[in-house]
C-alpha cells in the first residue's frame, strides 16, 4: 500500500514469550500505530520448567486496507480485525 504497510512480530522464546504485535509502518519505517494483542500467549504449563504456547500470527489485508490477524491457539482460532 501506497501510504504504509502492515508488520506482525512475535516473540518465540517458550519460556518468557511476548504478545503478538501489529505495527503499520509508513514508507519511512516510521511507526504510524501499534497494537498489542495480549491473548495471544497461553496460560503457563507447569512441568518441571514453566513453559508458554504462543501463536503464529497470519496478517492479510483487507479490500478497505483494514488488517485482519489470524492466530490458532490450544485449538482456537483468534481473529482480530484492526
């Protein structure tokens, strides 16, 4: 897109993982906005180490340059529309 674009990040470290992040960056990589998505990392597992599930995020972008995130977690699939 013309005016900037969309950027997913994900952080894939089990055991301190980070949300899912959605960035639109203008053709400077300036950030224009940001967003957390905070429930895109699972409730703890407890074993001996304390391990996390995280998502992979899929991004599109919509006809009305919307963005839509896609993530499957612990058989769910999360969409968020930004």
């Amino acid at each position: 897109m013309a005016d900037g674009a969309y950027v997913a990040s994900s952080w894939s470290d089990m055991f301190h993982p980070q949300a899912v992040e959605i960035a639109r960056v203008d053709p400077d990589n300036g950030i224009l906005w940001r967003h957390s998505l905070p429930d895109t990392v699972g409730d703890p597992k407890q074993n001996k180490v304390t391990t996390y599930d995280t998502c992979t995020p899929v991004l599109v972008t919509l006809a009305d340059w919307d963005a839509l995130v896609a993530c499957a977690l612990h058989d769910q699939l999360q969409l968020y529309c930004l």
